[in-house]
C-alpha cells in the first residue's frame, strides 16, 4: 500500500555551531514531516491481491477520516476496484457513501521478456455525502 521512510541522519562536526544548530533543526524538521506524511491518514487505497473485505474495511475507515477517498488499480484488478466502489456505495446506503468521478487511463510497463506493453488502469473516486 504505502512506503515508510526513515531518514538517518548523521552529525558533523564543524568549527561553527551556529551552522551544526541549523543543520539539525532542519534534519528534524525533515524527519518530523516525513514521519507525519507517511503516518497520517491516506486518500488513496490501492487493489492488489488481498481479499475483496480488506479493501472495503479499508475503504469505508478511511472515509470515517476523509471526505473522499480514491480507489485505483491497473490491469486485472480492476474488476476489484470496482466491486469495492459499488459494495461502500451500494451496501453501505444508509452512511451516505457515493461514487464521485471515475478516471480510466493506461501505463506502459516493462514486460518481463523486456519489452513495453501498456497496461489498463481506473481511479475511482468515493466520497461521503
């Protein structure tokens, strides 16, 4: 679903500490907002392979957070992408979720034996009413 990164960082030592305060304070700042963009609540879920109910729970938590909430996937997942769309809008009526706007496109990827191939993709937009 998502990447986590950690930023290390090291201290140097320089003659002029008002240059070693800055430094720091902008490492922590760098850490601070990674840690912060990566931890907070996501307006994206992305299809893969799990069950269908993952990306649902996943789907309508995210949407107790957010107003709206994008589903995407590429290529055979898309039928998944969609049931997890319908199943929030549809079996959930009475929260008050909608499909808003749909978005189909395609990428191209490197196949395995090397050579480009396009695969399809939707974005699928569900948002609270």
């Amino acid at each position: 679903m998502g990447f986590m990164t950690t930023d290390i960082t090291e201290n140097t030592e320089t003659s002029n500490t008002a240059q070693t305060e800055t430094a720091n304070t902008a490492q922590t700042e760098t850490a601070n907002t990674t840690q912060t963009e990566s931890s907070g609540p996501r307006d994206t879920v992305y299809i893969g392979k799990k069950p269908l109910m993952a990306y649902v729970t996943t789907t309508i938590i995210q949407l107790a957070n957010l107003p709206v909430v994008s589903i995407k996937a590429r290529g055979m997942s898309i039928g998944r992408a969609v049931d997890v769309a319908q199943i929030v809008s549809r079996k959930t009526e009475n929260a008050g979720y909608s499909v808003g706007k749909i978005q189909i496109g395609s990428e191209t990827l490197e196949s395995k034996d090397g050579r480009p191939r396009n695969v399809s993709t939707i974005e699928i937009e569900v948002k609270r009413n």
